[in-house]
C-alpha cells in the first residue's frame, strides 16, 4: 500500500500543465530501444517514436 500513498500523494501535489492544439510534447516512456531481436519490443512500435 505504500506506493499507492507515495502515487496518490504526488498526484495530488502535480503541476498542472494547460495545452493547447499548437502545443508539442513528447511522452518517452521506459520503453528501450531493442536490437531487432525476438524480444524486442521497440522495432515494432518504432514508428510512434519518429519526430516529423
């Protein structure tokens, strides 16, 4: 229960952050970029991670 308390605290302790349709933001998660192996996740999403 003790991360549920730590998330819940800094939830409600965040700064809000307003945005707009010109707004640009990247959310880069703990994705890691892979190898192209078998178990590699990332070469499959890799397009989502493309910047124009």
């Amino acid at each position: 229960m003790k991360a549920n308390n730590r998330l819940t605290k800094a939830f409600k302790h965040a700064e809000t952050v307003t945005f707009d349709k010109n707004s640009k933001f990247i959310f880069f998660s703990d994705s890691h970029r892979g190898d192209d192996s078998v178990s590699d996740e990332f070469i499959r999403n890799q397009n989502i991670f493309y910047m124009l």
